[in-house]
C-alpha cells in the first residue's frame, strides 16, 4: 500500500473532471528500494511478452491527482524531463521488452523528447495529426484508431468535416461520398501498412470494415470506451466469430496482400 497514494485517486482534467478511481503511484516510495515492486512484474511478464504498452505514459512524468473532497492538480508541476527519465528509466532496464507509450492529450512539450532519448515508441492517431502516415518517425505506432477514440467508420459519419479534409487529401477529391464506402477503409488500412512507423495496429473493428459485408448494423455499437463516462464502456464483442473469419478468404487475402506488399509481420 505504501506504493500508492491511498488518500487520492488518478485522474485528468476537464470539464467535467474525470476520476479514474484508483490511486496514483507514489513514485517516491518506489524508488528506495529500487522499483522492485516495477521489476519483478516486468520480468514475469517478459517471460510471456516482447513488448508491452503504457497507458497514459504522461502519468510518469506528472500525474492529475484528485483529493476526497475533487479538485485534482498536476503533481509535480515541475522537473517533468528529469521526472520522466527517472520513472521511465526505473522500468526500462527491469527487461529486455520493448516499451510503448500512449502519449495522448495534454501532452507537456517535455514528453516527446524523452520518449525519443529512451527510445519508447509513441502513438500516431491519423485523424490527430497531419495525416501524411509516411512522415511518422520511426518509434512510432501507427494506429486508424483505438479503445479511446470513435472506429474510422463512426468518425467518419460524426466528423463531416474530417472526412471531407481526409477524402479530399488522399482519395483523389470530387464529392466526398457517406458510409464510407469500404475501399476508403482500405485506404485508411493500407496508408497505415505504408507508414513509416515500426509497428501499425489497428482495432478489428477497422479492419472489418474494409468489407461491406461484414460490418456491424450500427458503427456507434463499435466504440469501445467513452472517456469522461461510465455507461456504455467496455462492453464491445465483435459481432463476427473469429471461427467465421478465419472463412473470409477474399477479406483475409485482400489483408494479407497488404501487410506483404509493405513488408508488415517480417521478421526484422
């Protein structure tokens, strides 16, 4: 229990508030003995796994802390480089996994840099950034979307305005069409094959979509999680049975000619 700040819990800011209700590390405790508490976890998991992702790696260079009575503030408010290299370090030299980080939101400027020094791998969401999956740098996951985001299809009938701006960069413009139809989905699927990054992973629900014929009935029944909320979240199954799929011989060639003609699942 010491490892933890028991009299609060972790969350972020906004309006409202969202409280995660669990508490946040006490990264002061954690590191007189070494982060063993970190290190004997890791290097379990290492027997099972070559990589594992963080969840909001911002929390290790500064956390939002909520006290019983709401109210949260940034802790600490400042040193977040040194902050950072310190925490990030701590659990990096536990294994030989690789680390990916997601550095999503209210992102401090000393993030990057640092994720980059270690050589932790960010997360590149298309519709959040220039688009152009072929400028990413290299320690870099490339995503269509994830757990915390609308998948491509929902976004594209919610976000007119970013479907327009997508359709009209690299679909060859003209009138952007609704749905959308599924070779605009296989677009988005291989721009993410293309991409500069190490790795592309993609939620199922976008690669489902790349075929008419197998997508859900309501693309707002594929969001995973709402952040902010608690109704409705974390209770997505995927409406194909992977037995069925696995059936799909056009869609599993269509994906297969994809990840081949970019070199994705090659061993490196």
């Amino acid at each position: 229990p010491h490892l933890f700040k028991l009299d609060k819990n972790a969350g972020a800011p906004g309006d409202p508030e969202q409280n995660w209700g669990f508490p946040p590390y006490n990264w002061d405790n954690m590191h007189k003995d070494g982060c063993s508490w970190w290190r004997r976890r890791l290097q379990h998991m290492e027997k099972y796994f070559h990589a594992y992702r963080i969840d909001h790696v911002l929390g290790f260079f500064r956390m939002w802390e909520i006290p019983p009575h709401g109210g949260g503030y940034y802790y600490p408010n400042h040193g977040l480089r040194e902050n950072g290299l310190r925490n990030l370090r701590a659990i990096q030299t536990a294994s030989n996994m690789m680390i990916c980080g997601e550095d999503l939101g209210n992102v401090p400027d000393e993030v990057g840099p640092v994720m980059l020094e270690l050589g932790v791998l960010g997360l590149k969401l298309q519709r959040w950034c220039n688009g152009k999956t072929w400028e990413y740098g290299y320690l870099t996951v490339a995503a269509s979307s994830c757990h915390d985001t609308s998948p491509c299809r929902l976004w594209w009938n919610e976000d007119w305005g970013g479907a327009e701006w997508f359709f009209q960069a690299f679909c060859g413009g003209g009138q952007t069409p609704g749905g959308p139809p599924d070779w605009v989905s296989q677009k988005i699927i291989k721009m993410h094959a293309q991409s500069s990054a190490m790795w592309t992973i993609n939620p199922i629900q976008d690669y489902l979509d790349c075929y008419e014929s197998l997508r859900s009935k309501n693309a707002k029944n594929d969001m995973i999680n709402h952040p902010g909320q608690t109704d409705g979240c974390w209770q997505w199954r995927c409406h194909k049975r992977m037995e069925d799929l696995c059936n799909e011989d056009s869609f599993n060639n269509m994906l297969k000619k994809i990840m081949a003609e970019h070199e994705r699942g090659k061993t490196y």
